[in-house]
C-alpha cells in the first residue's frame, strides 16, 4: 500500500491547467489553502469506489482532526490489475468534480477529462476496448471523452467515421471536420490534411462549415451535431427507398441517393449503380461498376457478390477473372462470418450455451436459387441481378420490358407478370396497378376479377400514378375484396396469395430470396397503406384516393378508368441533366406517362379543330351553314367532356370546358389545347 494519489478540488474561478506546470502550480496553491473542515465530496468519493472496487483503494478518512484541503489515498500495490478500478476511480472523481494527482508519475488527472501533456491518457480504455474487440464500448468511450474536449477522442471519432470502424457507418464530412478538429501531433496533421485536401472546393467549403458548428458547440452539443448529421443521410436513404415505391416521385427520390452515396453510405451506393442504368435512356455501366465498387469497398456484401459477376460478365469495363474470383470469396467469407457472429449471439442467449433454435435446413446463398441465364444484354442482365436480390424497381424495370418486348427481348406476358408480383410484393405502387391490369384482363395468366380489384384498391392506397376511377365493387363484392386486400398487404404474402389462386404460372415464378439490407424499415412493410372501413365507398362508387396524391392536381398525370381499361405502360418521359456532368443524357421518369388510349373523344376534338376549315370549305351561307356549326360545335364538346374525363376533371370542369369547346373560333383553341395535353399524356 506504498502508492499515493492526492485528490483535491479546483475552486470554481480558477482556470483549468493546460500543461503539466500549470497543473502542479494549482495544486501546490490549493496544498496551500488554509486548513477547513475535511471537503465532504473526498467522502462521497471514498464512499463509491469502496463500493465498486472494495480493498483496491487504501482510504483513511480520519476523524474531525483532517483539515488538509487536499487528500491522500493509497493504491494496493499487490492487485494484479489497476486499469479497470483506477479508471472507475477517475470517473467517480469526474463525476464530483475533483482532480487526481499521480506525484510518482507527475500525472495531473483533471476533473474535466483532460490530462495535462498526456491527452491519450483519457482514452486508453477505449483503445484497450478496442483490441478486446468491443466496438460499442470503444465508440461510446470516445464519444465521452469528445464530449469533453480531448482531441484524440475527437480524432478516433473522425477516423472511425472515415473507414466504418467500431461498427459506425461512413460520413467523410464529418470524419475530415472531426479529423481537422482533433489533429494533436505532426502526424495526425499531415494525415487529416492530407484527406481535406482530397475533397472538391464546394466539400471543402461545406466542411469548413461543418466544423466550424462543431467548434462552438461544448459538450452534448457536439455529440448531437454529429448524430443529427448521421441521422439524416441515413434517414435521406431511407425515404428515398420508400418514396421510389411511389413512382411519380421515383426521380425525386434517386436525386438523393447520389449525395448519401458519396458521404460513404454503402447501401445508397449500391442502389445508385443501379439507377445509372435503368434510370438514363443512356446507360452508364462504367458509373455502375463505380458506384459497386466503393459500396463493395464499404463492405457491403450483396455489393461484393455484384461487383464479382461485373468483372466476370465484363459489365462497365474489361472482364477479369482474378477480380471476379477475389470479389466472390470476399462476400463468401463475409457472409460466413455474419452466420457465426449471429449463431454465437443465439447460443449465448441459451442456457448453458446450448443454441435452443431449431436447425434451419441448408440454403444456397442469396440470388443463387436458380441457375441464372444470362441474356448478353446488359440492360436486362444487370437490373436481372438486382430483382433477384429483391429490388422492387429492377423487378418493375424488367415488367415492362417482358411486357413490351424491349432490349431484344420477345414478349413474355407471363414472366411480367411474375416480376410485376415481385414488386408489388415489395411495395411498388405502379406494379401493384399493372398487376392487377394483367389479372384483370387474362394477360400472361388466367383472369381474376376480385383479385384484380384487390390489386387496383392496393394500388390506390400506394400512391399509384394511374387512377382506377370508376372500380365500383359490388357490394356482394366488398367483404371478399376486402379480405383479400388484408392478405396482399401482409409482408411477403402477395405472390404466395397469387399462387394459392393459381394466378402466376409455375414456369414464370421468380426465385424468392431475401431482399437486400436496407437502412430503414423493410419496403413490403412500411410501403402498404391500411385501408380502414370508411375507405370502402358505397357500390359503383370510385376507389378511395390517398392523401397526398397529386390526381386532383393540375401536373398529376391523365389516368385510366376500369371498364376498358387499357394495358398500363410506363414509357419514358421527363428527362433532365445529370448535375455535374459534361454530357447531358436524358432521364427515365417512370411516372412521366399514363398510356391514354385513342377513342372517340379524341377524334371530336380533331373534329372541334377542323371545325372552322370545314365550314369555310364546304358550307354556304345561310341557315344550313348554321345548323353546320351547331352540329360541330356539339362533336367537339362530346370531345371535351370525354377527354376531360380522362384527366379526372370534376363535372363543373368538364361541362365549362365543353360549352367553350361548343363556341366558333374559341372552341378551336380549346379544342386543339384538349389534344395537345391528351398526345403528350400519351407519351
């Protein structure tokens, strides 16, 4: 018991000691303080670490003679380990705000975390966390002593934020802001301006902001700052998997996935390979083999086995073997380890470490269910891969494809269908609606008409971008429907609900697997709205709209009605620069066109057009030139009402819009706008 640490306060208006003098100066002042009444927090301080660590610390509290501002306790020199309870006994001395004095080491343990000249000292137990392999318990030791201003806790955090260490996902603004902020030696210096100095001027800018918000934010604050900033790139990813699902927003939603990605997060990345691809009417497999690479780089491990058949097929670059065969046993070996970690957690949850769960019977890994076939076509190849990994839009992608016969396909009605379940089993809105299309009308399999306006009322509540406007459920038809509605809504049940009712052909069924991992709540289970009874409307009434969808707005596009209903396509529409870029390609908008069909109402309005021609040309003056005009004004109002229909106009638009069509000369500009809106609705 030959090892003494002195504890003794700081008055509140002194400063903190930044060096190892200054600290020994404050403590030989405080030594010197006149005698008082023992300080009761050296009690409260005995009191705890007795508690914790009993016969570690040698402590004399003494009677009402100790008047010393300072105090004296041993260390019981035979224990074979100081590291845990000297520790504790800092943080209990934290805690009460009082300091330790080490005067065989000259170590002055500051009650705000600091150790003058020797700032590593701190966080030594997260190091030592570290190479024990407890990640949480060496992040949230770094975390705390961040909070208190020590720079090489705020550099451990910067470095951990740069290459996903201790179980953190990537965030390179952060991680320079933090490295820049807690650079403490020569080395540290060069290393975190050496990664500044990698970014592009407009990130530099952002990170200098960064920090500086960082910089004046004491304690917590920081802390919060930094998990507000993480929380929002995972929450920006997060939103744009569920608001992909809902297809007029599917551009809106991909736009954020570039920005997420190129902050580290593995899974946005892995996303956006595949959005430079089914998203450009001009390909980029080389920014797809990119994107793949820096989510595999990340450690993402359905990117590993993507990137392994990118350097086998050739795709966005040469083909190589060696990278193939590399990327392959690394996601092996991942997905190896994965299993053991889960399978020790299992065993360590059972008494005794005997694993209580039942042995689940061998599977081959994900996306290997079946033997693939490849097509030598990278359009339909590669967004192949992904739908099998559980993708709702590569699955929607190759539904319209099979449907139409596009990238040298044929026309394979019954395998759309089975990619068309696929997303919709997933939460996409617009293949919910073409699946019920399909069903409805017999194509690709046989026809279903209560499942088909299950689909369509599941559709609506998704947020689909084509409206079903007259569904009118019988209301013998209600109860049924609605049962059926509740089954598709259930996470996973929708093709197994289909093949129960012999809609999807066993040769055309997809492979289940297990969809890819995602950073926020599984797509099949957050993407289904409920519909509540007040939604089922009286019979012949329209379906229930969803809050929020744009059908009553002006830019919403034109929609189908039931009964005909025309085969739902989703064309390419919208197109706008790639930000950044020096080529300009046009983008995909899936939502961007509604596939109007041609009918009556559209030839009136060619009618209302021509009117004017017509009766210049071939009738005379007089009464039958009046009747004439009549007649023609009437064919073009027949035309308004019915186009106007189409863009689900209310009854006291469309009336006002057949009167003006109905007027000479007026009737003519209205008539021709009607068809210019109904040929670009139609894509």
């Amino acid at each position: 018991m030959s090892y003494t640490i002195q504890i003794w306060e700081k008055p509140a208006d002194w400063p903190w000691p930044t060096t190892k003098a200054e600290a020994d100066a404050q403590y030989e002042r405080a030594e010197a303080a006149p005698q008082v009444l023992m300080n009761p927090k050296f009690a409260a301080w005995a009191q705890a670490v007795e508690q914790r660590f009993p016969g570690f610390w040698d402590v004399y509290l003494g009677g009402p003679e100790l008047t010393d501002p300072t105090w004296g306790v041993g260390i019981n020199t035979r224990s074979s380990d100081w590291g845990q309870p000297f520790d504790d006994g800092w943080e209990q001395a934290v805690r009460l705000g009082l300091n330790l004095y080490d005067p065989q080491s000259g170590v002055h343990y500051l009650a705000n975390g600091d150790a003058p000249e020797e700032p590593d000292l701190p966080v030594r137990r997260a190091a030592r966390a570290r190479e024990a392999g407890d990640d949480a318990g060496a992040w949230a030791e770094y975390r705390r002593w961040a909070a208190r201003g020590n720079p090489h806790a705020v550099y451990a955090l910067g470095r951990a934020l740069r290459f996903g260490t201790m179980g953190q996902r990537r965030h390179f603004d952060l991680a320079a802001a933090l490295q820049l902020m807690g650079a403490h030696d020569a080395e540290t210096r060069q290393d975190a301006q050496t990664f500044f100095q990698r970014f592009p001027d407009e990130a530099k800018a952002r990170i200098q902001v960064l920090m500086a918000r960082l910089k004046s934010a004491p304690g917590e604050q920081l802390l919060q700052i930094i998990d507000n900033d993480r929380k929002a790139v995972d929450d920006a990813v997060a939103r744009s998997e569920q608001l992909a699902l809902y297809s007029r927003k599917h551009i809106e939603a991909t736009d954020a996935l570039q920005p997420a990605a190129a902050q580290g997060h593995e899974v946005a990345a892995f996303l956006h390979a595949l959005e430079t691809v089914i998203g450009w009417e001009q390909p980029n497999y080389e920014n797809a083999r990119y994107w793949c690479q820096r989510a595999a780089e990340w450690d993402h491990e359905p990117a590993k086995r993507l990137l392994a058949v990118m350097h086998e097929r050739g795709w966005g670059g040469t083909v190589d073997t060696q990278q193939a065969m590399k990327w392959s046993a690394a996601a092996q070996e991942q997905r190896q380890r994965a299993q053991t970690t889960q399978q020790a957690l299992k065993e360590a949850e059972s008494p005794g470490g005997l694993s209580l769960v039942p042995m689940a019977p061998a599977s081959p890994a994900p996306g290997a269910a079946a033997p693939v076939a490849w097509t030598g076509n990278v359009l339909r190849d590669l967004p192949g891969w992904y739908a099998r990994e559980g993708n709702p839009h590569a699955a929607f992608h190759l539904g319209t494809s099979d449907e139409h016969g596009r990238y040298g396909a044929p026309v394979n009605l019954a395998q759309a269908r089975a990619w068309y379940a696929r997303a919709a089993e997933a939460g996409h809105a617009d293949a919910t609606y073409n699946l019920g299309n399909f069903i409805e009308s017999g194509k690709g399999g046989a026809k279903d008409v209560l499942m088909s306006k299950a689909l369509f009322m599941l559709a609506n509540t998704r947020g689909t971008t084509m409206q079903v406007a007259d569904l009118r459920i019988r209301r013998e038809e209600q109860s049924p429907v609605r049962a059926l509605v509740a089954a598709l809504r259930e996470p996973g049940r929708l093709c197994a609900v289909l093949n129960e009712r012999s809609l999807l052909a066993p040769a055309a069924v997809v492979a289940p697997v297990a969809p890819p991992p995602s950073a926020g709540k599984p797509l099949a289970a957050t993407a289904s709205a409920g519909l509540s009874a007040t939604e089922w409307g009286r019979t012949g009434e329209a379906a229930p709209q969803p809050a929020g969808s744009p059908r009553n707005t002006p830019s919403a596009p034109a929609t189908y009605t039931a009964k005909p209903r025309p085969p739902a396509t989703l064309d390419d529409g919208d197109s706008e620069g790639l930000p950044g870029s020096a080529g300009r390609r046009g983008r995909h908008s899936p939502a961007a066109t509604s596939g109007f069909s041609l009918h009556l109402g559209h030839v009136a309005l060619a009618i209302g057009v021509a009117n004017v021609v017509l009766l210049i040309a071939f009738v005379k003056p007089g009464a039958s030139f009046r009747m004439a005009m009549a007649a023609l004004g009437l064919v073009a109002a027949f035309g308004a009402w019915r186009t106007a229909r189409d863009f689900d106009w209310s009854v006291p638009a469309r009336a006002v819009a057949a009167v003006l069509a109905a007027v000479p000369i007026l009737g003519t500009a209205v008539c021709l706008s009607l068809l210019f809106k109904a040929v670009r609705e139609r894509g």
